[in-house]
C-alpha cells in the first residue's frame, strides 16, 4: 500500500500537468463539445422521476462539505 502511495505521489502531479496542457490546447469547439458531453450525459433508464429541483439536497451537501474545512 505504501508503494501504491509514493506512485501516486509522483505520477498525481505530472497527470495533472498533462491534464492542464490538454485543456489549454483546446480549441472553442473542443470545450464546448466537452462541456455538452457532460451536460447530455444519458440517464439510467429506472432512474426514478426528481419531484424537485435537487437544490436543498445540493446545498446540504454543500454546507456539510463547507464544515468540515
């Protein structure tokens, strides 16, 4: 386990340098493509039907993560 940590110590950061190049070289049409893909990602299809927005769900996870910093 402590082997699979120091990997990860070292290639988190370079992963992340390629991820930043990646996303810099994109062009318009790349991000908004990519922004699209991610707002037209397909639902389960027995996903039951929302009776709300989502937003109190939303802001009591976001005020639990806010606590815990």
């Amino acid at each position: 386990m402590r082997k699979l940590v120091r990997i990860w110590d070292q290639a988190g950061p370079e992963l992340e340098a390629i991820k930043r190049r990646e996303l810099e070289a994109m062009t318009d049409e790349q991000a908004r493509e990519a922004a699209a893909d991610l707002l037209t990602f397909p639902l389960p299809a027995d996903l039951p039907p929302r009776l709300d927005s989502g937003l109190v769900e939303q802001q009591y996870w976001f005020s639990k993560f806010h606590s815990k910093r």
